[in-house]
C-alpha cells in the first residue's frame, strides 16, 4: 500500500544508494532491539550505546554488500551488533581489570557469562524475526497462534474463549503456521 513503510531490504537498497533518510528509518526500527542486544553482552549503558552507533554506521558503510536473497536484513544488522560486543568483550578481556571492589564498582557483577551470551543474543535475534513474521498474519491467525503458543491454551479452549467453532480455529492455527513457515523459511537460522 502506498502509506505503509517500506521494508528493511528497500530501505537497505537506499542506504547503499546513500540515502541518509533511509537509514534513518531503519535505525527507527531496530536501535532499541540492537542496544538491547549489546546492553546484554558489554553489560554497561555507555558501550552498549557506542556499539550501536557502531553498527549502524557499518550498515551504512556496508549496505552494498548485503546479500537479500539470504532473507531480512534485521539478523545481518543483529550480526554486526553481536560481533562487535562479543569484541569488546575480547578487548576488555586482554585489558587488565582493577583488582578491588566497592558499591560503586561492582567488579563481579559486571563480569559476563560468556558461556551463554552467545546463545541469548541468538535466542533474541529469533524471537524479534518470528515477532516481525507473526505481524505478516491476519489477526485471527496471529490471535489463534498467540494464544496457543504463548498461553499455552488448547484449540478447543481457544474456540471457546473466542466464542468460534472449533474447525475454524484449527483452521487459522494451521494457514497461520504454513504462512510463518513461507516466511521464516528465508531466513538464515545458522552461522
């Protein structure tokens, strides 16, 4: 539709055109997400903010590179995000760290648990592509699926509580599942 948004591969087709506008679009859409991810790793408000500026200058610095035929630009952008905090953390890791600890610099808390960064990072870079695939659907279909994958409610009890029969219910469960699967299908789940 003519008012609707465009999406994240033509706005990253104008940033590789040099479309500042574009960018800013784009970062509109995702900052908060990509500061989210960076706060998780570097665990500290200021890093996590330049990270972001980071990555978003490397997008566009790099928009002509993006491949979209490998699906959304969103986990390219998460990606970047993630490759730089886990870099920071190498950085702050070969720095040497102080060796006291008071209220005021909680030395132990700000210490990362690298064994599972990595994997919360990916755990929300996916839960952010299956958000942005789940607005793709209807709402009854996103409703129906909500409720049966978030609520953990039965078909039967999701037709009761919508007040429609059951065979409808399991319909929208069903087209709603094929459609997320048309459109997650295109995105890269490995590395």
């Amino acid at each position: 539709m003519p008012g609707d948004p465009p999406g994240d591969n033509v706005l990253i087709r104008r940033i590789a055109q040099g479309d500042e506008q574009a960018l800013s679009q784009l970062y509109d859409r995702y900052a908060a997400t990509v500061m989210g991810i960076a706060l998780k790793i570097v665990r500290q408000r200021e890093i996590a903010e330049e990270i972001t500026q980071e990555a978003f200058w490397r997008v566009w610095q790099r928009a002509s590179t993006f491949d979209n035929s490998r699906g959304n630009c969103a986990p390219w952008l998460f990606g970047i995000a993630r490759n730089l905090s886990i870099d920071e953390l190498r950085r702050r890791a070969a720095r040497p760290q102080a060796a006291y600890e008071d209220p005021e610099r909680p030395l132990l808390e700000a210490i990362a648990d690298e064994a599972n960064v990595e994997e919360v990072v990916w755990l929300g870079e996916q839960r952010s592509v299956v958000r942005s695939a789940m607005q793709a659907l209807s709402a009854e279909q996103r409703e129906a699926l909500e409720l049966a994958y978030f609520s953990g409610l039965t078909q039967r009890e999701i037709a009761d509580k919508l007040g429609n029969p059951l065979g409808t219910i399991k319909t929208r469960v069903r087209l709603g599942l094929l459609k997320l699967r048309d459109l997650l299908g295109t995105q890269q789940w490995n590395e």
